[in-house]
C-alpha cells in the first residue's frame, strides 16, 4: 500500500471515532503529518475534504469552522 492510501485510511478510522473535542485534534494532526511527508496540503485528495467538511456538518461544527 502506498503511503497516501495509508495515511487517508488511518485518517478515516481515526476522524470516525472523532467526537466534537477530538475532531479539530485529529484534522491538525492528519494535516501536520501530510505536509511533512509530501510538503504541502496542495496533493490531499478531495475525499478527505469531502469526509472533513461531512464530519464537521455531522458533527454540528459549523459555527466553529
């Protein structure tokens, strides 16, 4: 498995056990992570935006992103 593809999968486990104190934890995490390893957020896939802005409107974050 590629190392992108792991990443996002962790990613995706992790953001679903992700409740509304951990959520924002777990983004800062995943993202500092992806910038070191490929240098900058421009590569992120548009499933894990797609699966961070749906977490953020299950999670009824909206007023506070």
């Amino acid at each position: 498995m590629r190392k992108k593809d792991s990443l996002i999968k962790a990613f995706k486990e992790e953001i679903k056990r992700a409740d509304p104190m951990t959520f924002p934890l777990c983004v800062d995490s995943f993202t500092n992570l992806w910038q070191y390893e490929f240098g900058a957020l421009d590569g992120l896939p548009p499933e894990v935006e797609k699966l961070i802005a749906y977490r953020i409107t299950e999670l009824d974050l909206m007023d506070e992103y």
